[in-house]
C-alpha cells in the first residue's frame, strides 16, 4: 500500500516485516559555487558536487538515489552556459560519513556534474 502527501513524501506501509519505510524526495534549488583547477586553462573540464549528508547515523536512516526518478539538472537555469558546456551526465555516489567526534557513521551522498570550458569564449 502506497500514500503520497503532495508528491514530495511516498509512505510504504509494510505488511510482512510489520515495519513501515517514508520515502521524502527533495527539490533542491539554490546557488552553488565550487573552487575551479584552472591547471588545463583554458581547456579545462571541471566536476561540480553537491554532497548532501544527515545528521542522524546511519543505522536510523538512509539516504539513497530513486530507482524510480532520475536525478537531472535543469540546464536553463544553469547561468554560466556562455563559458561552460554542461554536460546532462549525473553521477551519484553513496557512502557512509566518519564523525570526527565518535565511532558512528552517517549517511551521505555526492551528486556530480561535468562541465567544460567552451574554446571559444576566450
């Protein structure tokens, strides 16, 4: 049995195990920015990531990529695209996160996108 709230929560409600899983998808809109290797300019390609990661350890929740929805990028709002190409190609990583506090982990993932600097712009 499935019940969503406004698209954005899918609540499965378990019937074997007696246990119930929440599944929360997130629209994530915002202004990034990362350091650039500028060593091949002005040729250079560089790998943009996003790490989202969670305050509660591991074994509380986990965080994980939709098998049902792909994660993509909107490339019209991307401001940039006069000097860079953006590549469509999102790549995810799953991982567990050391605290530097404790023994415990934490769940995380990096999202990365590729972009290149377009010859012509300079």
């Amino acid at each position: 049995m499935h019940f969503y709230t406004n698209g954005l929560k899918k609540i499965n409600f378990g019937f074997f195990d007696k246990a119930s899983l929440i599944v929360e998808r997130r629209r994530i809109n915002g202004q990034f920015w990362q350091t650039l290797d500028i060593k091949n300019f002005p040729a250079d390609v560089q790998n943009l990531t996003i790490s989202i990661s969670s305050l509660k350890q591991a074994s509380e929740i986990k965080l994980y990529q939709s098998k049902e929805k792909t994660s993509s990028v909107n490339i019209i709002a991307f401001v940039d695209s006069q000097e860079w190409k953006l590549y469509k190609h999102i790549t995810v990583s799953e991982y567990l996160r050391d605290s530097i506090l404790s023994v415990e982990t934490f769940p995380a993932i990096d999202i990365t996108i590729n972009v290149a600097r377009k010859p012509t712009f300079y």
